[in-house]
C-alpha cells in the first residue's frame, strides 16, 4: 500500500482546518497509509534580519529531512504555494 507522509512546521489551530485534515485522511484510508507529522516551529527573535530568516529556514528544514525516509519523493511547498520537485 502506497504511504504518504506529510511533514509540515507548525500546527492546525482552527478546528475547521482540523476537521477537513480528518476528513481526507479518512477519504484517503482506503487507498494509502497517509501520516501528518507536524513539527514545533522555531521561535522568532523581535527583530528579524535576513541572515536570521534563512538560519530559522535552515533549522526547520533540517528537522523536516530527519523525517523523511531516503527514497522518497519529496514535494515541498513554500509560503508562496510554489512547487518544488525532487
């Protein structure tokens, strides 16, 4: 059976938005294994600079790739929902 992990920083707060991830993971049951893991995101300094961006950037995206199993096919999403293939 195929299995899905969705790894994403931060959690669902809005119970609607929980509802609806619910409601497809259940949908989706039938047909793979899908897994939601959501990691703690890193907390933001008052004053950002772009140096501190991309070392918060790089952090979260290391906790991410610990997640993720060698052979998988990667489909990242960024803040602007622009795709990114590996």
């Amino acid at each position: 059976m195929l299995s899905i992990n969705v790894v994403c920083i931060g959690k669902l707060k809005e119970p609607y938005l929980k509802e609806a991830v619910y409601e497809y993971q259940k949908r989706l049951s039938k047909y793979c294994h899908i897994q939601i893991i959501e990691l703690a995101d890193e907390k933001l300094p008052v004053k950002l600079n772009t140096s501190l961006i991309a070392e918060i950037k790089q952090k979260e995206a290391s906790r991410m790739l610990e997640h993720m199993k060698k052979d998988s096919y990667i489909i990242c999403l960024d803040l602007k929902r622009k795709r990114i293939f590996q």
